[in-house]
C-alpha cells in the first residue's frame, strides 16, 4: 500500500476498480481536482501503480488490493484511507467484471462471481463508506453502471443483471439517503475505449461500424466519463440525485434508428447508413 502523511483538509474520494482504464481515469480527474483518492482494485500492483503515477506529480493518493465484495476487505481498506486523509466525501463504485457467455450454458460461479463483484460489492462500498457519509451528514456516491443495465444485450452472461441492480442501487441509495445528505446518482458508459477493449478496437472493420452507431460517429475515452463523475460530485450538481446519465455517444437514443426501413425506390436500408452519421 502507497500512503502519504495524513492531511484531513483534502476531501477524500475512493475510487475502486482504480488500476486502469475507466477508474484510472476517474482517479485522475478527482485528484486534480483536489480530492486525496484511495485507489482499490483487486489489483494491488496495478493500484499501487496508479497511486504513484499521482503521488510523483505531488498529488496525493493511496492504494489497496481490495476484493470489494469482501466485508473485511474495505473495512480495512476505509480505516487505511481514512488513516492517511480523514473521512470520505465522495465514493465511486467503478469496480466491474464481465464474463462473454451464452446464457443457456452460463456456469453458476460465473454468474457468482459477476453479481459479487459488479453488484454485492459496491452494496457492501455503500454501506460501509456511506456509513461514515450519514455520520458526517454529507457525501455524494457515484456508481458506473452501463448501457447494458437498461437495455439486454447478447453474450453478456451476469453483467446486463448485474448493471440493471446498480441503477435500482442508485434509486434506492438516493431515495433512503437524499434527506440525510448522501447524493447518490449513475453513469451508464456506452462504448468506451479501455485497456480492455484494445484488441476488439484494433480491428478497423469493427472500431468503424461501431463508430457508425454512435450519432458522434466516435468511440469514447475514459476521461469523458471521468469528467461526469467530478461533476457529480461537485456542488453544480447539487440537485441531481438518483439520476442514471448515459455518456454514450448518443448511442442508445439511436437505438431505432437501426430498424430496417423502406427506401424511396424500394430498398431496405437503416436510418443510420441513410444518414451516413460521420460524413
């Protein structure tokens, strides 16, 4: 675990799933934006990575190796945090794995294993983090959700479950929480380049009809995302509570626009190769 001197005038933001790609992102965006960060990933060497990219610039961050779906875990990882920089304002739950499988032959511990991570742990994050928020009687929680929550997606196996129970987290957090200070609002990611993603962008057919889908006619970034979570949790956002925001291109408000269509001389094409949206 990386760690600085104590400093309880920085607001301390936890951000798990923290060791690359879009928590990377968000950890960056909250600490130059002020915040102390508690970098968690089951990654501890890549956690501890990210906090020293910060930590080498003269920000200030720790990290942990957490398994968010572990009581004891982040219970030990919140008193580390709260050891270095005091309590924590502001807790982003971007902790997610996703399994590619047929739901006819999903395996049970697949299924387990997703649910834990994408969906028990940031219920065990909230409570426990959110916990010290009601005790201090001000926080904002910001859960990374995913277009798949709201709307079925193949081949996902857990996942579109398990980010359909974040968004009903969030609802929940914000409706119990909102007249005790905690804020508590979703992002839902569209098509995001990460780490993850390296390989499937790397193929120029696909990255292109991908793009094609997108009303901005791009694939976005991680800092796009990271951007919304400092809003969030800023004080311009002090009326939003319990909303789910789409950063996704447009993507699925074009949903229909891929419903074959009749054409004036009598083809069938879609709405979005009519519009040839990056041209």
């Amino acid at each position: 675990m990386s760690n600085e001197s104590k400093n309880i005038e920085a607001p301390l933001a936890i951000v798990t799933g923290a060791a690359r790609g879009i928590g990377a992102a968000i950890a960056q965006r909250l600490s130059s934006a002020g915040y102390a960060v508690a970098i968690w990933d089951f990654n501890g060497d890549g956690a501890a990575a990210t906090a020293a990219e910060l930590t080498a610039s003269g920000r200030r961050a720790v990290s942990a190796q957490v398994d968010v779906a572990d009581e004891s875990q982040v219970k030990a990882a919140t008193q580390a945090a709260e050891a270095a920089f005091g309590s924590p304002c502001l807790l982003v739950n971007n902790a997610g794995i996703r399994h590619r499988e047929p739901l006819e032959t999903l395996a049970r511990a697949s299924w387990d294993r997703e649910i834990a991570t994408n969906l028990t742990g940031p219920f065990v994050c909230t409570q426990i983090l959110g916990g010290r928020m009601l005790a201090a009687g001000k926080g904002a929680i910001v859960n990374i959700a995913s277009m798949s929550g709201s709307y079925g997606q193949a081949m996902r196996g857990a996942y579109t479950p398990s980010k359909a129970g974040i968004i009903g987290l969030t609802s929940l957090t914000a409706v119990e929480w909102g007249g005790r200070g905690i804020r508590c609002n979703a992002i839902s990611p569209g098509m995001i380049s990460t780490p993850a993603h390296v390989e499937a962008y790397s193929n120029e057919e696909l990255k292109t009809a991908r793009e094609a889908m997108v009303p901005l006619g791009r694939i976005g970034d991680g800092a796009e995302i990271a951007d919304v979570v400092a809003f969030l949790a800023s004080d311009a956002a002090r009326y939003i509570n319990g909303a789910n925001i789409p950063v996704d291109g447009g993507v699925t408000k074009a949903l229909l626009a891929l419903m074959p269509v009749p054409t004036a001389n009598g083809e069938i094409e879609t709405t979005l190769a009519q519009l040839d949206l990056r041209s």
